[in-house]
C-alpha cells in the first residue's frame, strides 16, 4: 500500500506539473523578460517567443518541463505521509506555475541572474551581476545545482520542519533492491540530462558533452566513496543508504558546475558533497526532523555545495569552452564565487518562503478539519 501510494502522487504530479508548465510555468520562465523578474509571453504555447534563434520552440519546452516536473516531485519525497494527494496537486499548481518559473527565469531565462543574456538593455546588450557589463558572468547552473534540487531541497525541509513528524510510521524498510535499481536509473538518467544541457552536438559541442559526463562519473566515485569511508569511520558499519545517497548527493552537487571545471576539481567536488552529505545527517539527527531519505539533505545541500563549488572550482577558460558568452576573468578573479553565493542564497529564500506560506496553510487546515478526510482518500489509492 505504501509503495502504491508513492507512485500514484509522483505519476499524478509529473502529469499535473506538465499542464501547469504548459498553460503559465514556460511564459514566465522563458518568455520575453520583463525587468529582470520574468517572462510575459508563450502562456499556453501560444506565441513560442524565445532569445535564442537557435534553440526550437517545442525542444525546449520538453527538456524544461522535465526539469519543472522532477524538481516538484523531489519536494514530496521528502514530505512521504505527511500530506494527501491533493495538497501535493495544489503545491504543484503553485510550484511549477509561479514558484520554479521565476528561478528558472533568473538563471536560465534572460533574468538578473543570468548568464545568458541578462536583463537586456533596449539594444539587446545584457547585464549580468555585478558589473552588468560582459566582464562578468552571471550565475552559472549547467544543469540545476540551484534551479531544480536547491529550491526543491529547501521546500521540502521548510515543510518537514512546519508539518512535523510523519502521520504515522512506515509499514517497513524500504527495498533494498528498489531503492538500487531506482539510485542506478536516476544516475542513467542525469547523463543524458547533462550532457543535453550543452543543447548542440555540433560546433565542438560534442566534445563539451563528453566532458560534462566525465566530470560526472569522477564527482559521483569521489562522493560514493567518501560517503562510505565517512560512514565507516563514525559508525564502524556500511551502510546501503548511505551510499546511494552518496551517490545521488555527487550527481546534484555536479550538475551545476560539470561544464566549467576540471577532473580533478570534480573528484574534489565530489569529497566536499560527502562531508555536505555526512554534515547533514547529522543535523537531521540532532533537530530531530523526519526524512527517512534524507532527500532534502542530498538535494538542498548538495545543491548548496555545487552552487557554491561551481564558484569555487572554475575556470575563465573553462567558462568560455562550455559555451557561455563572455571573455573574462570573473573565475580567477573569485567575483564568481561571490555571484554565486548570492544566487544560491535568493533561490533558496524564494523558495523555501513560498513552501513555508503553503505547508503553514496545510498545518492550519489541518487543526481546523477532521484527519480522517485526507486518511479516506489515503486508504482509496490501493493497488489492484
């Protein structure tokens, strides 16, 4: 019953997520900007406006719906049993049709974080933080350290801190073999998902390609193994789910900065992720907060320490070989670093303030309606 009831909110919100992307979520993402907030044009496909000539309307509307989608649901795997279906379609509605559109404007789109055109003068020239001139960068996120698993990591911890404990404990361990075949199938995954974000395979790009997904298998090594070691060194075990989680931690904390650093710097980004990983079991422990996973640790933190890594680890030559617009020293000069921390720090306020306005909506509902409404429709989502 457990598992039917995980499945049928994560299908039921990656369809929901589609539609709300569709009809608001893309216009606003990556419509014409608008004061560096937002976009205002394409609600519901309608017009198909895009800054790039070169990338096609409708491909890119599917390579970023997904993005929309995962990081909606990544949210609830943190809030498993705490919730009911329909709180989780209504967060959705809001999530991927205001919430993830603004920071996906930010950072991907032409928004003040930007590092592909940002807040466009009339004649078109961009102005990237801090200088708004093109010696600096803007915020750099290949492929979602921040955009999708930071502002979904954080929602979901805003939520498990308002809502509280789980409703009821779960009816036993997780499958071990599930939850292998499931950390295997998202690590597959996120190699196409990178190595797409270089967006041609002409013009060189094929190369960069191959570069993202080398980077990535380094960082995921370095974090597994040093998640193990971590493990064994303070509890004198091994532990399954401390591996997995080292390596889906090592696969968000690549995922923003795998274009613009070195090998060496990934395997280093990858031994930071497990020490991130390690800091916040902890800290789970200690504030006594229920996330069985520990989702929003490996996606909040983990998206915290590749956004800041990216800073940290690049390079100015590596910046201008993944493609990125402008020549200059913002890498080696540490401005970077600086973007960087600011970005992380408003996509993670935004946000976890949004979550926090909803889920204390949820609490009140809660202690205002009988239990046994949301327990009703739990006991209905039954497998055959």
């Amino acid at each position: 019953r457990e598992i039917s009831l995980v499945f049928t909110k994560n299908i039921t919100v990656i369809c929901f997520s589609f539609f709300c992307y569709w009809i608001f979520g893309h216009a606003l993402a990556f419509g014409q900007d608008e004061g560096g907030f937002m976009g205002t044009t394409d609600f519901a496909h309608t017009q198909m406006y895009y800054q790039s000539t070169r990338i096609a309307g409708e491909h890119r509307w599917f390579f970023q719906s997904f993005f929309s989608a995962i990081s909606a649901v990544l949210i609830f795997t943190s809030m498993r049993e705490r919730i009911d279906l329909g709180s989780c379609l209504a967060y959705t509605f809001f999530y991927s049709s205001w919430v993830w559109p603004i920071i996906a404007h930010w950072v991907w789109g032409q928004g003040w974080l930007s590092a592909w055109g940002a807040y466009p003068r009339s004649d078109g020239t961009a102005r990237p933080i801090f200088k708004y001139t093109d010696s600096s960068n803007g915020f750099i996120d290949h492929a979602g350290s921040a955009v999708v698993h930071l502002a979904a990591g954080f929602s979901g911890l805003t939520g498990i801190v308002i809502l509280g404990r789980k409703r009821a404990p779960s009816t036993g361990d997780a499958n071990p073999v599930m939850l292998t075949i499931g950390t295997l199938l998202v690590w597959l995954g996120c190699y196409g998902s990178y190595a797409g974000w270089t967006v041609f395979i002409s013009e060189g790009r094929a190369s960069a390609a191959a570069k993202v997904v080398m980077n990535t298998s380094i960082c995921c090594g370095s974090s597994l193994i040093f998640s193990i070691l971590i493990t064994y060194v303070f509890d004198r075990k091994y532990n399954l789910m401390s591996m997995l989680n080292g390596l889906l931690i090592g696969l968000v904390a690549i995922s923003g900065a795998c274009s613009v650093v070195k090998p060496w710097m990934a395997f280093l980004i990858g031994l930071g992720a497990a020490i991130f990983l390690f800091a916040g079991h902890t800290l789970l422990q200690v504030l006594k907060l229920d996330d069985p996973r520990e989702a929003c640790i490996v996606h909040g933190f983990g998206g915290l320490w590749g956004s800041w890594a990216t800073g940290i680890f690049c390079t100015d030559a590596n910046v201008r070989y993944a493609g990125y617009p402008n020549v200059n020293t913002a890498c080696s000069s540490g401005e970077q670093f600086g973007v960087q921390v600011v970005g992380a720090l408003v996509v993670m306020l935004w946000a976890s303030a949004f979550s926090a306005i909803f889920f204390a909506v949820i609490r009140l509902a809660e202690s205002q309606f009988p239990q046994e409404m949301s327990d009703d429709q739990n006991e209905r989502i039954e497998s055959e």
